[in-house]
C-alpha cells in the first residue's frame, strides 16, 4: 500500500507520482521543461541533499529519459526511512525545481508508505548505481554460540560522516528494536578483491559503504564502481563481484560472517542486433550460491523496476527463456517501455535506443535452509543507429495539394524551420501563409512525425508546361532541432506531380422557329457527366424522344420549345420567350461542371379572332409565377374558366359578347377587349403567402367595320340519315394502341389480344392519315366499348360522349396533349386518350373475355370551327385533360 502526500506552495506545473514495487520504490516526476531537480531526503523535519555518493551508499538512484521526465529509485531499506519493524517503510522526499532567475524555485514534498513482509533469507538488488545485500540476523549467529546481552550492546560505531548524535540522528538505526543477539559489535570488514582488504567500519562508510542493521535484518551496500568490486565470469557472462566477511566481536569472542553480491555488467551480458536486444543471465550464479543443492523457484521479468504479466509480456513482444544455463530476455528495438534518443554527428541524424529491463529470481538452497530474492535493473543503452527520417509523398494530384511526411524521428526532435528555394519561413510563418504543418505524436509518445501540406498554387511551387500536361515540383528543406541539447540538423525533400491538363466540356447552343439546338463537344474526361434538362435528368427514354446523336466526340439532341423541359420567361404579342437551361454534372461527386443557357423567341398565335365573333386566347404559365396554378385562371367573369387547361397552359374560347368582353368603336375599327387573371381572392391569397408578381394578359381583337361578307347557300331535302362505312378514300382515320404515355411506339396486329389486369391504363391515338392540309383537324364525337367486334353490339359502355368524357363513368377518359415531333407533323391530326381497363357487370365471372374499343370522329376546318363536334365545349374537364396542343 502506498500513501503519497503531495505539498507546494503552488499549484504543481509537473506531475509527480509514487509506487511501491516489492523491496524498492520508485517515484516518477516530469516533465521538468529543462528546469534542475535537487532531491533532498527528510528525516527529522530536515532535509538532507541527496549529492551521488550519498545516493549510491543509502540506496538511492535517478535517471531521466528524452522528455525531461525524472524517476527515482529508493530501497525500502535505504539510510533515511522510517522502519516499523521491517514491515511498513516510510520515506520522504523533498523535490526542488530550479528554474531561471525570474521565475521562483518550486518545492514538492513527497511521502511514499509502503508494506512489505514477504522477506526473503536473503534478498539481492543490482540497482544502476549501487548493489546491496539483505540478510535476516537471526541467521547471523547460527553457527556461535552467544550470551544474551542488552538490546544496545548490539549495533554499529557512529557513522563518520552524519555522526551518532547529530541532530539528524543515525540514519543506519531505523528502529528501535535491535537482534536477539544482542552484545556482538561489527568491528572489521574484509574484502576479497579477490586478495584480502580489511577496512573497519569507519573507513568502509568513508569509502561508501552502506552498513546498516534493523530490527530483523543486516544491510550492506556497494557502489557499483567500488575499487573492492572485482569481474568474475559466470557462464561467460562478466558479473561485478563484492565479496565480505563481517566480523563481528564480543569481548572475548568473536564471528566471521561472508557475504557476496553478483551483478550483471552490460558489456557481455547484452547483445544487440538491428532489431532486437538480448540479455543473457546465468540461471547459476556461483558467487551467491553455497550449495549443490540449488532449485530455481520463480522469474519474473519487468521494466523500470515494475513486474509484468505474461499477457503484458506477449503484448509488448518481449520474449522470456529460462534453459538449463542462461535466463534470456529479448526485447524488440523500439517496444513499448522504451524510448529513443536523438543524437546528430557531422550533421547527420542518429538514434539509440534506452529501456530499462527487470529480472527477478528466486531460488532456495536446501542444505543451508535458505531462500535468495535476487533483483536486476539493468539499463540497456544500443549503439548508436543511422535510422535517417523518411519522406513519404503522400500527394493526391487530383486535390492539387502536396502532401509530405517526414519520419519517424524521435520525440525529442522539434521542427524549427521549413526551407524554400526563394525563402525560409518558421513553422508558425507557414501556418499564417496557409500551409498545414503538424506533429503527430506515436502512442507511447516514443516517436514523432510531422506532415506539411502546400497547394499547388502557392509561390513555392514550380510549374512547368508540358504537351497536354502539367508538371509541378515543390523543393524544400526541413530544419530540426535535436533537445534538449539543441543539436540542428536537416532533410531535404523533393515533390513532384504531373497533371494532365483538364479540358472541360463546351456547351452550344441555339434555335429556329420550333426548336432548341444544343450541342456538347466533350473535354478530357470524354462522356463521363450527366445532362440535366430544366429539371429533369436526360434518360435514356427521354434522350429518345429528342432525337439523341452521339458520335465520340459530341452529342446533339433537339428540344421542342413547347417541351415541359422548356421555361417561359416572358409573352409577347404573337411570340414567347423560351429559355432551355442545361447542367452537365460529374456522376462521381454531383459537382457541376458545366451551365448553359439558351433563350429565343418562338412565334406563337396566342390570340385568334373568328369573323363570328369567336376568340380564343392562349395563356402560358411563366417563370416569375412558379405557384400559378393554370386552371385557376379566368376571363373578366370569374365564371368563364379556360376550356382545356394543364399545369402550363390554359386554353380560353369565347365570344365577343360574353365573360366581361368590352367593345370599343375607333375609327373604321371595332376592339373587342378581355383580360385572363386570377379571381381577386386567389390573387390576395397569393399575395400573402409569396412574392410572386400578378399574373395580367390582354386579350384583343379588331374588326373591320366596313368590310362585308357574302355567304350564298341553298337547301335540299335530305335523302336518307347518314352513316359511317369501313373504306379507304382520300382521307384515312386509324386507331391504334401505344404502348406507353409517350405515344413513340404502339402495339402491330400480330400483338392482339393484348391482355391487361383491371385499372391498368390503355393508351389510344386516333390519326387522320395521308393529309398534308394543316387547316382540318379531328375530333372525337362518340368512343365506347362492346364485348363484339360488332360496333352496334350490347352490352355497350360509352367512353367518350359528344367529344367529352362520359360524366356518369367513375373512371373518366383522360385526354392527351398531342406535340409536333418526327412523327407527328400536324398535331390537330391526332387525339389522344387514356382509359382504364375495366370488365362489364354482366361478364364479370369471365374476365378473360376480349373488349372492342370503338370511335367516331368528325374533320373539321380550322377555319371555322363552329358546328358540331367542331366547336364543342366540355364542363368541369379542368383535372380531366393533361395537357393540349397550341399549334
């Protein structure tokens, strides 16, 4: 368990941290942001610098990494700690940030508990500046026999350098509690180098030693570097040996005990390859062991003085063996637990590679009844490495943006400047110029890259014109920084991208007294876009009616300027203005890539005055009133609707005497005047709810008033009724069925029967053939359906009825608007008219039976259309007629 007491007198700028790790402990402080750390111990309400030799002779040791971070490394059992009887161990530490002289020092105070009980006989810890031995006293005396003496008759001379009554106390008496075997004194250490050295215990602490006793246990600590240490190969691996005997008198008597310590030296224990450390540890280290009777119980290995689980070890790719001779620890060069250093030598960039690997052992010896707990941290330092940055020209040509990345480098590299040929620019002079430079971070923040983008269009690239293409180069130079020893060095980069140079598709277009002509001629990229027409897309149904052409290079296609695809913008007295828009879009990304319009005025007879006073008039929707609703408008009397009307057009027929027309006398001329509008309340309701102007269109006509007419007829009795026969003469009628509501291709004779489900709509047309006269039209009188090819047959339903629809058919004919095209030269030639299928009540439980359509039709003069079903109009067909012909 460990209890961390954090004190400042400020809010801490660094984050500092404390663990208990078995037998050690270990603080973590960083980062310093290049301030100095002092450490200080504190024992008495005072604080003792910790200088090297101090550190090394009380069980304390540091290290920093390549980000400025500090760990520090304490025994449990160091001079300082508070010891309650072996078991719960306290240290405090005072840590000192020294900055600069305009920013005042900041002090943390760190206390670390922490418990630990699971001693071994005998525990060895290899630390990077110091070893030590740890042996329980009850085991000291074994083999003498002693008298029992008072507790302080037992213990140790005054340490010569703090002094047994300073008043920081002895630092070696961290309890109270002495051994059992009280009475006995150490008085001399001998040292086996391998010849005898004999120092008494003034002079071994003079010269660093650590000598302490506690309630259960003796303590004795080296530094690494002792001049009494000496090599011993141990399975051919160089260990640091320290070699003792305690002596220890009482009066008359006296003891001998021996005491050793074994620790690995890098050079020889550890092998490095390009990619991998080694660590070789002989599994039997002779100097520590007494007896054959040896029996290695656990290895665990760990880094930075913490142990790992398997599942951790496997993660990390570390690898653990233990044969009969070596325990061997492999780590990859640049695994999780490590970091990389840069260095730079003759300008050019290297880079080691530092982790700090822990091994633990432990053994028993059976013949002397003891365990050894043996502990090694051994920092592991490659050689220096040529691992130069790499470029990575991530460049996308088609986002016409360089796109570099330089690395990995180390995290302890900073990018200070970016070299142009014409200039250098600081990182933050690029950010201002619109260049994006980042630093990305690994996630074990051991390595670091940094990516920089710049568009083609800036100043620092090279353009050069090629045939068709488009080369562009950008040369730039990285100036880096390596901290915290601030050692420059740079990389060169060079980019490149060819481009091929993008032609876009041209558009043209234009018009005669009928039609829109549009022509595209493709770019680069070929026919690889989509045609919208208004706002429709140009499918392939579509393309067909308008007389598609394409030939590799260019497509063409013709637009009526009546099509749906076709806005209004203006009426003129005998002409509408018509414009046709076009979008070519790229299929991939929806972008546009090319607008084009084309507007023309198209001759249009949109008033027509009959010497019999009739008038009609031809009001068209227009693009400044997109919510115009056609079938809403009138004539001055809102009673008088149009007689056809669909969502573009209105149709009104009147006669010069009616629905508000107004008659003016001038001179030699009679005007008769109408207007076509909304109602007054349509028109406010508009109003309020858009922004649309009013809709307003004259209607007029002039009559000659002297001018006469003379019209000579005769009567004669009429012979018989007239009647309709099957024959071919000069004039044809056909009805035929299409196949679709485009009226562009129709069933042949080898199609009939053609089978339809119920409600499913059948598409007529019915043509006045071999006609070239542009003044006869057709008209529907009488259409109706029979079981018979007899046309007088029963049952009978009537369809059509005196050109209109049959008012009393739940499912009403629909009429439709017939367009000049390739096929269809005179529109009034032609009707059109859509009914669904449908079974008579009478033949209902037989619905595969067949049904006869039939019609009578009636040719009329254009010229004068009154009469008949040459002048007939229907009521309420406003949502019954999709669209009409204005030809």
């Amino acid at each position: 368990m460990a209890v961390v007491n954090i004190e400042a007198q400020k809010k801490p700028s660094i984050n500092i941290g404390s663990q208990c790790l078995g037998n050690i402990m270990r603080v973590n402080v960083g980062p310093l942001g290049g301030n100095l750390l002092e450490v200080a111990v504190v024992i008495n309400n005072s604080a003792i610098l910790l200088t090297p030799s101090l550190a090394s002779q009380c069980g304390f040791s540091m290290k920093m990494d390549q980000l400025g971070n500090a760990v520090i490394y304490a025994s449990l059992q160091n001079c300082f700690a508070q010891n309650v009887e072996d078991k719960i161990f306290t240290t405090t530490l005072n840590l000192r940030l020294h900055g600069n002289q305009m920013v005042e020092d900041e002090l943390y105070q760190v206390a670390e508990t922490c418990q630990y009980t699971t001693w071994a006989s005998r525990e060895i810890v290899c630390d990077r500046s110091y070893m030590e031995a740890s042996k329980c006293s009850r085991t000291l005396m074994g083999h003498v026999s002693v008298k029992r003496a008072a507790p302080d008759d037992y213990g140790l001379p005054e340490h010569p350098i703090l002094g047994a009554n300073s008043k920081f106390g002895d630092p070696r008496r961290a309890a109270e509690k002495q051994s059992i075997d009280a009475g006995f004194r150490i008085t001399t250490l001998v040292f086996y180098t391998p010849g005898e050295k004999l120092m008494n215990v003034v002079e071994a602490q003079r010269n660093g030693y650590g000598i302490t006793n506690t309630a259960t246990r003796l303590v004795l600590r080296s530094p690494k570097a002792s001049p009494e240490t000496y090599i011993q190969n141990v399975a051919e691996v160089p260990m640091t040996v320290l070699r003792t005997s305690v002596i220890f008198e009482k009066k008359w008597l006296a003891t001998q005990i021996d005491a050793a310590i074994a620790c690995p030296t890098l050079e020889g224990s550890v092998s490095f390859t390009q990619n991998t450390i080694t660590w070789f540890l002989p599994r039997h280290i002779d100097p520590l062991i007494y007896s054959g009777q040896f029996k290695l119980l656990e290895v665990h290995m760990g880094v930075d003085g913490q142990r790992l689980e398997p599942a951790e070890i496997a993660a990390r790719r570390y690898s653990l063996t233990v044969n009969d001779v070596y325990i061997i620890v492999e780590i990859p060069i640049g695994a999780v637990g490590g970091y990389f250093k840069s260095h730079v030598q003759d300008g050019q960039y290297l880079t080691s590679y530092t982790v700090e690997p822990m091994l633990e052992l432990l053994w028993t010896e059976d013949s002397i009844n003891e365990d050894t707990r043996y502990k090694v941290l051994l920092p592991i330092t490659t050689p220096l490495m040529s691992r130069p940055p790499q470029v990575h020209d991530n460049t996308v040509k088609e986002e016409r943006i360089f796109k570099v990345l330089l690395g990995p480098l180390g995290s302890d590299v900073a990018l200070m400047n970016i070299t142009f040929p014409n200039e250098v620019l600081t990182v933050g002079d690029c950010t201002a110029r619109g260049y994006n430079v980042l630093e990305h971070m690994s996630p074990n923040s051991s390595s670091k890259v940094f990516t920089l983008e710049v568009p083609f269009t800036d100043s620092a690239v090279l353009q050069m014109k090629g045939t068709g293409v488009t080369v562009y180069s950008l040369q730039l130079t990285f100036g880096l920084l390596v901290l915290p020893e601030f050692a420059p060095f740079s990389h060169s980069a060079y980019l490149e991208a060819k481009l091929v140079d993008i032609v876009p598709p041209s558009v043209s277009g234009g018009c005669d007294y009928e039609n829109f002509y549009a022509l595209v001629k493709y770019g680069t990229g070929g026919f690889n876009f989509k045609i919208m027409l208004g706002k429709r897309l140009l499918t392939p149904g579509l393309a067909q009616q308008y007389g598609f052409m394409e030939n590799g290079t260019h497509l063409s296609f013709t637009v009526p300027f009546s099509s749906p695809d076709v806005v209004y913008e203006a009426v003129e007295s005998s002409s509408i203005r018509s414009r046709l828009d076009m979008v070519l879009i790229n299929p991939e990304t929806n972008i546009n890539v090319k607008e084009f319009s084309v507007a023309c005025n198209f001759f249009s007879t949109l008033t027509e005055c009959f010497p019999n006073g009739t008038m009609t008039a031809l009001a068209v929707k227009l693009e400044s009133v997109p919510s115009l609703n056609p079938s809403q408008l009138t004539l001055k009397d809102p009673t008088c609707g149009p007689t056809y009307s669909d969502d573009r057009y209105a149709y009104f027929v009147f006669t010069g005497n009616s629905c508000g027309t107004k008659r003016k006398f001038l001179p030699n001329m009679m005007l008769y005047e109408n207007e076509i509008s909304l109602p007054d309340e349509l028109e406010m309701q508009k109003e309020s709810t858009t922004n649309e102007p009013e809709y307003e269109l004259k209607v007029s006509c002039y009559y000659d008033i002297n001018k006469t007419h003379a019209v000579a007829f005769h009567t004669r009795p009429r012979r018989s009724e007239p009647y309709a026969e099957n024959a071919r003469g000069e004039l044809q009628v056909a009805i035929r069925l299409a196949t679709d509501n485009s009226y562009s291709m129709f069933h042949s004779v080898e199609d009939y029967p053609i089978a339809r489900y119920l409600q499913q709509p059948l598409y007529f047309e019915v043509e006045l053939m071999k006609s070239a006269n542009p003044q006869l039209s057709l008209e529907l009188e009488n259409c109706w359906a029979t079981l018979e090819d007899d046309r007088t047959s029963q049952p009978r339903w009537n369809l059509i009825i005196n050109g209109c629809a049959n008012p009393v058919d739940p499912n009403q004919v629909i009429f439709h608007p017939v367009w000049a095209d390739a096929r269809v030269q005179y529109p009034p030639h032609f009707k059109r008219f859509e009914v669904l299928t449908f079974a008579f009540a009478e033949d209902q439980d037989n619905l595969s039976s067949q049904l006869f359509v039939h019609c009578d039709v009636a040719i009329c003069d254009a010229r004068n259309p009154l009469g008949g079903a040459c002048n007939r109009q229907c009521s309420n067909q406003e949502n019954r007629i999709k669209g009409m012909t204005i030809f």
